[in-house]
C-alpha cells in the first residue's frame, strides 16, 4: 500500500490551507450500458447480458494553490468494474518554476497517448471508449516526477513533458497477468499545435518485470516451458521466455484535425520487452468525424497486430521436441485483430452528452467476428 502515504498527504496539504486557499472541486461521470449481440460471447468486458456497471465511472478532482507557485491535486475515481470503490488516481504537487516550465512530484496519468490526460473523461472525446487496440496498455499511472515545459515555435505551440518514476501492480498484457514492476520509467512526449493541425510523438523505456501468473493456458504453457528449459540446461532460452528486468519500450506517433466540422484522429504504438515471452505489439487507428451543431457521428477503424519474429522460433533447432515446444508457446501468445466503430454524439445539455456506439470486432487468427453494442451519458461538473 504504498501509495497511501502520497494521497495522506496530500490530502492534509489540502486541507490545511483551506485558511489561506480555495479548494477547487470539479467532477466528471460515464453512465454506460453494454451487451454484445450474441450469446457466448464477450467484448470490452460485456458479454450476452446488458451490463451499466463495467465502464461506468464517478469522479472528484480536488486543486488547490497553495501561493508561491505550489499547488496540489487530487483526483478520486470509482470505477464500476472495481464495485465502485474510490481509489486516488492522480496525487501529486506542482512547482511553478516561470510560467513555461513546471515541475511536478506523486501519482500522475503516463502521458502515452494524445487522450491520456483526459481518458476517463469521456465527454472530452466523441466516442465512448478510446480505441482500445491502441489505447490498450493495462496501467495508466506511475509514481514520480514529470517536468513540463511549454513554448512558441514560430507560429506554433509546443508543450515537452519529460518524466521518471515507476510502477508496481497487477496488469494484464497480450494474454498473460502478473504482478509487474515497471522501474526506472523514462521518457518525453512533444505535442506541436498549429490553430485546426496538431502532432504528437512520444518514447518511454523501463526496466520490466512479470511474475507470470498460472491463470491462463498462455501462462501456465509460458512457466511450464521456461522450467523445462531450465531443467534441461537450456538457460538463455529459459531467460529469453521470462520477463525479469527485461528492457520495455513504447513508441508513439499521432496527430489530428478540428478544421470547421470536419474531425480527424490518428495514432500508432508500438511496444515491446527485449528478450521475453511477449510479442511486440504494434497498433493504430484512424477516426473521421462530422459535427453538426449538437450533433458529431463517426467512424473508427482499429487495427491490432502482436507477433514475434520469425528467427525467434526456432531457437533450439538441435532439439526438436523444446523446438516446437518453443513454437507452439509462442504461436499462442499471437495476436492479430481489427475494429470497426460507427457512432454518434449528441451534446443535449452544456455540461452532457449522450452517445450510441456499435462496434465490430474481427480476430483475424480465429476468424471470430463479434458485434457488441454501447450506450453512455458523459457529464462534467
């Protein structure tokens, strides 16, 4: 429980300069109501049955300048899918160095994509859920410092955030959970923005370790291969299959366009762990909206693709049984899949918005198609 100590504090900070500082509280909620559209069947936590429970979410941000350039932040989630229990999700302060360059310390969001800031707010974007082949690594937090920087380019605004820390939990990548440690996060993001056009790139490495865990047939054939290996003295193949201070890292390039009503996003990653178990991962999307007074309709294409290269199967070529052992594994930790999203947005009041999405979901290694279906009210306050 070690980030309990972070969000004491910083709560007492908060509180005990209620005397000389406003605290300022704003909220934000997702009511969301799914179901996939045929028995058997499960998508982005929904399966035959509709379910208002596993995206709905309630939030509270508390802020507070604390003068001299300090402020604190808070921000408190309950997640459906967690029964609603509050959590803190960001807890950090903030020094104001000029008003171009800040320093920040605590709990704060991995800026990875271009919605980070902003992913559980789902009124900020059109859809109800970012696209998840790309929006798709399993933490969204860390612990540490993130330095930001924001200037003019000629007729251009820039904002550079550098940050370092780390991360420890229990996430799920590709088709393995385990509890991880992400030591020695670093990494800069640059967004670029130019009136309607902006552009974004982001790079992060860490130091990166997974306890496999025994609940899926992907995990239980991962620990059973690697201890085979090791039993029959094969130790740098054994070592290549665990994840143990493995060298991770995330790529990511984008960019988008709010010209008059028209509306464009796009964004690729890539992520991967040198000399492990797991298939670099490599995803993109394009959206295209339009927006009509209250009215925005889109439509979304995803594409997933996780596979390891192709020299890597055949790592014990003199031992044909391990070999193909080695290949089945690794085959089975493939994945290869694309979404289409077609959906609508109708802001119904200044601070809501209801929106509809159908999504079509396609594994291309197993030909399973499966259609699941969403409704969700976004508010802030």
């Amino acid at each position: 429980m070690k980030k309990l100590p972070i969000a004491i504090a910083l709560c007492a900070a908060l509180a005990s300069t209620t005397t000389i500082a406003e605290v300022r509280i704003n909220g934000f909620a997702s009511i969301v109501g799914g179901k996939t559209m045929d028995d058997n069947t499960t998508l982005y936590g929904y399966d035959n049955d509709i379910s208002f429970k596993n995206e709905s979410v309630f939030a509270l941000q508390l802020s507070a300048d604390l003068q001299d350039k300090l402020s604190a932040t808070a921000q408190i989630v309950a997640r459906g899918e967690n029964d609603f229990n509050a959590e803190f999700e960001w807890a950090y302060l903030t020094y104001e160095f000029t008003d171009e360059l800040q320093l920040s310390a605590g709990k704060m969001r991995v800026p990875f994509y271009r919605y980070s800031d902003f992913l559980d707010v789902g009124y900020a974007y059109r859809w109800i859920r970012p696209p998840q082949s790309v929006y798709n690594i399993p933490f969204s937090t860390y612990e540490g410092l993130s330095l930001l920087h924001t200037s003019q380019i000629g007729d251009w605004d820039s904002t550079v955030q550098v940050i370092y820390g780390g991360y420890d939990g229990t996430i799920a990548v590709v088709s393995v959970n385990g509890d991880t440690e992400l030591n020695d996060i670093a990494g800069i993001n640059w967004t670029l923005s130019y009136d309607w056009f902006s552009a974004r790139a982001a790079y992060f490495v860490a130091d990166t370790s997974i306890a496999i865990e025994n609940d899926t047939d992907t995990g239980i054939a991962l620990n059973n291969l690697e201890a085979t290996l090791r039993g029959a003295g094969f130790v740098d193949q054994a070592n290549d299959i665990a994840i143990d201070e493995d060298d991770g890292s995330f790529f990511a390039i984008g960019f988008s366009i709010d010209y008059n009503d028209i509306l464009f996003d796009a964004e690729y990653t890539e992520f991967e762990v040198d000399n492990s178990a797991l298939a670099k991962q490599t995803q993109y999307y394009t959206s295209l909206g339009y927006r009509m007074d209250e009215w925005t309709v889109h439509f979304t294409y995803e594409n997933n693709d996780d596979e390891h290269e192709s020299s890597r199967y055949n790592a014990l070529t003199a031992v044909p049984p391990l070999n193909q052992g080695i290949n089945q594994v690794l085959e089975g930790s493939k994945a290869k899949s694309n979404v289409y999203t077609i959906g609508t947005r109708y802001n119904f009041h200044p601070s809501a918005a209801l929106k509809v999405d159908f999504s079509r979901f396609k594994d291309d290694i197993t030909s399973i198609e499966i259609d699941a279906v969403a409704v969700a009210v976004d508010l802030v306050f």
